[in-house]
C-alpha cells in the first residue's frame, strides 16, 4: 500500500515569518544580551541570545555552539561576509552560553495543523530554569544545536514544541519536517556562498551538501 503522506506537498518552509522586533525582546534582555549585529557581541556578559525570525522547523530556543551562533547571526541580517569571520572568532572564544531565541512560529504557517505560536512567557521560563540548572538539554539531530528536552513545569504543547520533531510528528507532518530541515540547510548554504569568503567552519555548520554516513550501520 502507497505511503499517503509520501505524496503530498508540503507548504512552503517557515512562510510567512513575521517582521519587525518580537513583542517580547525588551522583557527577555533581562536573562540575556541581545546580539543584533557583531558590535553587540558582549564577551563579558554570561549569556548571549541571538533573535531569529523563523515560522517552521527550528526549535524557540536552543543553545548554540559559535559556528552556529555565527551562522544564525549573518542569516537574520546582523553580519556581512567581513563580519562573519570576526564575529565566529568571538563566539569561539565566549566563555557564557549562547541562545537562539525564536521570533515566529513552530511548525506554521499560522493555520497549519499543531502550528505554536512562541511567547516571552516560555523562553524567559526556559531561560531562568537553566540558569537554575534544572533543564535536560540534549543534540537535536536535525541542526546539531542543543534543545531543552525537558524544562520543569512546561507541559505539551509548549514541551512538544521545544522538540519540533515532536510537535510535527504528533500532528502527522513527519515528511514536511523532513522536507523544510533540507531546504532550512541549503538556504543557510546558498546565503553564505552569496557572502563571499564565509569561514569553513561556518559553512559546515549548515549541514548542506548532504554527505554520505557510511555503511557501518549494516554491520
């Protein structure tokens, strides 16, 4: 029997995103310092978060190594190719933890089946239980950055959420998740060829091409 989900077309990734500064930035500068473009990298403060405009598959918040906080950064606009390099060399050297801090949706559009709108009320709870240390933050496949797995007093459909996997398979739109991480990959690559001589190692973090895993897993 034909898979049905296999066949059909899934919406365009993360559209529409919303503009403008999200409702809740003024509230969350109180956890940590906001980073716009790289002059606002603050290598003394203890955590950094980085706003990202996003309606699909990315997580609302998630902690960041640098190349992935480099990357993120240039995508939202806040770095040129000049810019870049300087700015992953920063991140390398940051002692505090750095955060994605989602402006948007998960799994949108709005209207879509299981879509989650984000709020300050839950990346600010997020925010102080890991400074409290009380967050189980693991690898998400999908963007190798970290995604709070669980987060005392945060129930479904905010603790789905927090695991966009979760959120789209409980609503079935696995193969749309799929589909959205790929084009999510490749759009970060093709914005930073189109930047000029964009470090390697950020590159690399867009997890495009696809490379091969091996065969190992036959064994």
């Amino acid at each position: 029997m034909a898979d049905p989900y296999a066949e059909r077309k899934a919406p365009a990734a993360g559209s529409p995103a919303p503009g403008g500064a999200p409702p809740w930035l003024e509230a969350l500068e109180a956890h940590c310092a906001i980073v716009r473009r790289a002059a606002d990298i603050d290598p003394a403060a203890p955590r950094l978060g980085i706003v990202y405009p996003d309606a699909g598959v990315l997580a609302p918040i998630a902690r960041l190594r640098a190349d992935l906080a480099a990357l993120l950064l240039a995508d939202a606009g806040g770095l040129n190719g000049h810019d870049l390099a300087a700015a992953l060399t920063v991140f390398t050297g940051y002692q505090g933890k750095i955060y994605l801090l989602k402006h948007g949706f998960v799994a949108g559009p709005q209207g879509a089946d299981g879509c989650f709108t984000v709020d300050g009320s839950l990346l600010s709870t997020v925010l102080k239980a890991d400074v409290a240390g009380a967050v189980r933050w693991e690898r998400d496949p999908d963007f190798g950055y970290e995604v709070a797995a669980m987060v005392p007093g945060v129930e479904a459909p905010a603790a789905d959420a927090l695991l966009p996997r979760l959120l789209y398979g409980h609503h079935d739109r696995v193969y749309e998740h799929a589909e959205h991480v790929a084009e999510t990959r490749e759009r970060w690559h093709v914005g930073l060829t189109g930047r000029g001589q964009a470090p390697a190692e950020v590159l690399a973090a867009t997890g495009w091409p696809p490379r091969p895993t091996g065969t190992a897993w036959k064994d």
